[in-house]
C-alpha cells in the first residue's frame, strides 16, 4: 500500500467560532449551528469522486457461485434492480470470479448523491445472502493502479461478509 497523507477535515473551517456544547432534545446528541445552506454534497458528489460518466460509486454484489441458492438469487436481485432501478448502470451476472474479484458478482454504478442515497439503503434490506463492495470511483492525479487499490480497499464499504481481493492486478495498471 502507498503511504498517504490525509488533508485536515476542517480545511476551510479554521476560523469558525467554536462549536455550541447545548445538547438536542433526545439529551444525546448535539445541536449543531443551522447556515440555512445545503451542503453542496446533496447535489454533487465531492472531488475527488467522478461525477462524470463514470459514475462516483460501484456496487459489486457477491454471491457463491457453487451455491445454487446465492446464485438464484443473485440472478433474481439482479433483475430487479433493472426493473426498479433503470437509470442505473447494471452490467452482467459473472457466474465466475473477475477481475479482483475473488467470486462471481455483478456490478452496478451510481451517478449522483440521490441515486447513491436511494439504491444503497434499499441494497441493505434487498441484499438478503450476498455481499457488496461499494467503493468510489476518483479522478485523481497518479497512478491507475495506485488509485484503484486506494479505491477498492482503504475507501471502500462493505456490506455483508467482506471478501479478499486480489489486488495484485492493480500493480500491473499504470
């Protein structure tokens, strides 16, 4: 893996006036300042997320091939997603390992904050046996393969029981 910094999560906040201690009404939480402004995040994904054609997120859902039951259902979640989903880019069922991918799976982009924020919570209750792997898609400078073991590792989400990757692909990239 490629030592990387992090930039301070407060970039461009550093002059803001200190933060209420008053708690909300659950006792719990904090109230936080309202600006009477959206973050810009609601509309667009962040850079360096690809807010182009390539789409800020994939969703690769894993299923066992060699388990009759994962893969029925698998192909049915598939269709469904087409059906319930038709702006989403949907590729193929793999029925074998691709890829890094280390079991068959079939994989789905996200364009926007709204179809990232509608697909993903419908994914965790429709996803039943099988795994996901969600991780961003950046347009960063550098190298491809670099970026994209980045992308498929340190920035990536699980949903489900998380699988090995073969990242050694990556390093052939440029």
């Amino acid at each position: 893996m490629v030592n990387i910094t992090y930039p301070s999560p407060l970039a461009g906040y550093e002059n803001s006036p200190p933060l209420p201690e008053e708690k909300a009404e659950d006792g719990k939480s904090y109230k936080n300042p309202q600006t009477g402004v959206l973050s810009s995040a609601y509309e667009k994904f962040p850079e360096p997320l690809d807010n182009g054609r390539r789409g800020g997120f994939d969703v690769h859902v894993y299923y066992l091939q060699s388990n009759e039951s994962q893969t029925k259902y698998a192909q049915e979640l598939w269709e469904r997603i087409r059906r319930e989903f038709p702006e989403l880019r949907i590729y193929r069922v793999w029925d074998r390992p691709i890829g890094p991918h280390p079991v068959a799976m079939f994989e789905v982009n996200v364009h926007t904050p709204a179809q990232f924020g509608a697909f993903i919570p419908w994914l965790a209750v429709w996803r039943g046996p099988l795994s996901a792997l969600i991780h961003p898609n950046t347009t960063e400078e550098g190298s491809h393969g670099e970026i994209e073991e980045r992308n498929h590792t340190e920035r990536a989400t699980w949903m489900g029981e998380r699988f090995p990757l073969d990242t050694s692909l990556f390093k052939n990239l440029k």
